[in-house]
C-alpha cells in the first residue's frame, strides 16, 4: 500500500515511479520465493552442486500465490494509471477477502471497486442466484470430486497393479476430480460473493466442451490467463516483436504457470508442454480448421487428459509408471475390460456406503458426462434461473446430501498451489 502511494504520487517523475514498481514486485516476489520455493531452490542447488544444504520445512501461508498476483497486478495498474489514490481500509477489504483467496478467482482492484462504492441494497434476486451457486460448487466438490479423487488416489497408490482400462480409468478420474473440484470451489466463491451483492469474474466456462487448445484455456481458470497475458505476456513484448518472439514468450508464460502451480519440474513440464501444444495449434492454424471440430475435440481432450497425468505425479517415476500403464496395450478380451473398468477395488474407492457399488458408478459416470458435454455451466444456469418450487427442492436436495456425505477431512486441490 505504501509503495502504491509511492507510485501514485510520483506520475511526473517516470524514473521514480519505475523504481518503486520494481521494488513492489521484487518484494513480492522474494516473498512467494521464500516460503513456496526455497526447499525447491535448495534441492536443486544440492543434487546439481553435490552439496548438503539443510532444507526447511516452511508453512505455505494461506492464500499466499493469489494474493501475490492481485498485490503485483495493484502496483502494475496503479502505474499505468488504472488505479488511482484509495484509501487504506479499500486496499486492506481487496487483499484480504476471504471468500476466493485460497483457490481463486485471482481479483483485480478494478473488479472489487464497484462494490466498495457502490449503494448497499439487498437484490433478493442476487441472493437466489448466490445461493444456486453456492449449492452447485459444494455439490461438485463433495458429490463428485472428492468421490472420484478415491479412485484416483487408489490408482496413484497402486500404479503398478493398473493395466491399460484402469489406468486409462484412473487419468479421466483425475481429469473429472480436478475440474469438479476448482470449479466448485470458484462457484462457491463467486456464489458468497454475489449473496453479498458482488460479483466476481467468471472464472470457468465449460472448458472440456472446447475444441481447441486455445480455446480450452479461454475457458479454464480465466482469470489466471488473464493475468499472465495482461501482466507477463504483454510485458515479454507479447505479439508485437515477430511470430518466432510471441511463440517463445507463450512458452514462457506457460511455464511460469507451471512453476506456480508447484515447486517442482513435473509442473513447469507441463506448462512447457501446454504452451508448446499452444505454439503448434497457433502455427499449423490452418490444418487444424480444417479438420472435424469431433477429432479436433478428441486430440485436445487427450492431450489435456494426458497433460493432467503429469500435473498429478508426485514424482517423473510415477509418471512414468502412469504412462507406460496407459500404453502398455493390457487389454484383455471385451468382457475382461468391462471387468476390469469396474474393478472391485477402484469400484469401492468412488462408491458412496448407501449406493451398490456397480450402480453408483455406471449412474456417477453416466451424469458427470452429460454434465460436462452437455450442460452450460452453473454462472449461467444462476444468471437464467426458473424460480419454481422444482428448483427450491433441486437446490436444497444438492445442498442437504452433499453436508450429509462429509466424511474424513478434505482440502480444495487448488488451495496446495
């Protein structure tokens, strides 16, 4: 807040205003560094240097990666004049509210400011629609993320007893779980936010249904796309120096968001891998409008689905073992596969205690994709509401089951990162 201040107050001296910016996102940074990166960093240093750094085991603060970008983003745009001079209880209410700081959606000043400013009057309407909101995002996470996230951890524990059908089970679990999970955990944020008359940017839209790999990150966490382009991207020079620069500054950004979503070599690879398949899409544009928007579908959900086996190894030899368990061609006869698609253990590990296994899993499976393919988004779904006394029961239902199936102790995916 303070170098904000600084920045603000300097507009007529260019060279001050840099140099308080640049101390901004350097401390900011050094921060993120210090308690996300530093065993990461010192790992390295021994394996590569053949030394015995002791390494700490630090305390990732809440919230920590998302505050980060919304304090650099604040000091970016109050230099380049989108922000002007606030008082301290805003800047303390924009850091500090609660409902989205540990999973997203990743906040701009400039979407906050309205609501600080604006007239409080209750719009019951914004409530209904918070509401629906909130339900749907605990249902997707408890319903349906959490209870695919048993057979994943069950596939993870026991990568080497899968064959081809169960790891390639095991990888679409994943891919359901992630998505399920954060967006859940975003429709419930946004959904608080707009009982309390705010709205918060969209932050998924549908993003299995996209065709392509550009596409696809349009609609996947958006507001972070929308970050590293305004406030990586476009500084790197973005397209304006040559298409050789652009595709090398994409591949950068993408592998700065795999380094932020973990201090690990398996998640910068996978951003690496994002904005090379990026690269391609974008160069080769012109063959692939060219072919079926279904394969063009097909390729880019394998790739995001292979993609995702990556980003959930903990290590390059459980990758490895995933991999090799998805291509190794273990089929078996049909009735085997079907067998083993349903293996008893996995089976077990998605099944709720009151459901029969075989039932739970052909109904779960058989909604989740309609779901995905065939239904718009909850934002939407809030925003055209059909008030009846069919959708009270629908909403309460979600609402009731999904606070009965708490079990154990569960944590947001996102909120690690």
């Amino acid at each position: 807040y303070l170098i904000q201040k600084k920045i603000f107050g300097n507009k007529e001296k260019i060279c001050k205003e840099r140099i308080y910016l640049a101390v901004g996102i350097i401390l900011n940074v050094m921060i993120l560094f210090y308690f996300k990166y530093y065993g990461f960093f010192f790992e390295n240093v021994n394996r590569i240097f053949n030394v015995q750094f002791s390494i700490k085991q630090l305390a990732l603060p809440l919230g920590i990666s998302f505050i980060t970008f919304q304090q650099i983003a604040f000091l970016v745009d109050t230099y380049r004049g989108k922000i002007g001079n606030i008082k301290f209880l805003d800047y303390i209410c924009f850091i500090t509210y609660f409902p989205h700081i540990s999973s997203g959606p990743i906040l701009l000043y400039q979407d906050f400011e309205p609501f600080l400013h604006k007239k409080k009057e209750v719009d019951w309407n914004k409530i209904a629609q918070g509401f629906y909101m909130f339900a749907m995002g605990l249902g997707k996470k408890v319903l349906i993320a959490d209870v695919f996230g048993q057979a994943v951890n069950y596939g993870y524990a026991n990568v080497t007893t899968l064959n081809t059908t169960t790891a390639i089970f095991v990888s679409i679990a994943y891919s359901i779980e992630i998505y399920f999970d954060f967006s859940g955990y975003c429709d419930m944020a946004i959904g608080i936010s707009r009982m309390l008359q705010m709205d918060l940017p969209q932050n998924f839209d549908s993003p299995y249904q996209a065709v392509t790999i550009l596409e696809f990150w349009k609609k996947w966490h958006i507001t972070l796309t929308r970050f590293l382009t305004q406030y990586l991207y476009i500084p790197l020079g973005g397209n304006r120096k040559g298409k050789l620069r652009a595709n090398i500054n994409t591949i950068i950004v993408f592998a700065c968001s795999g380094l932020w979503h973990g201090a690990s070599w398996t998640f910068v690879l996978w951003g690496v891998l994002h904005g090379c398949f990026m690269v391609i899409t974008k160069s080769f544009k012109g063959i692939f409008d060219k072919i079926p928007k279904v394969i063009n579908r097909i390729i880019t959900l394998s790739f995001v689905n292979l993609a995702w086996v990556l980003f959930r190894s903990n290590s390059w030899d459980t990758f490895k073992q995933m991999i090799q368990a998805i291509f190794q061609n273990k089929w078996g006869k049909l009735d085997n596969a079907i067998g083993d698609f349903f293996k008893p253990a996995i089976l077990e590990a998605i099944s709720i205690s009151w459901i029969p296994s075989w039932v739970y899993a052909l109904v779960a499976t058989a909604v989740v994709m309609f779901m995905l393919f065939g239904c718009r988004n909850v934002q939407y779904k809030a925003e055209h509401l059909n008030y009846s006394v069919k959708s009270v029961v629908w909403v309460l239902a979600v609402l009731i089951i999904s606070v009965c199936s708490f079990s154990g102790v569960t944590t947001f995916i996102y909120a690690a990162f």
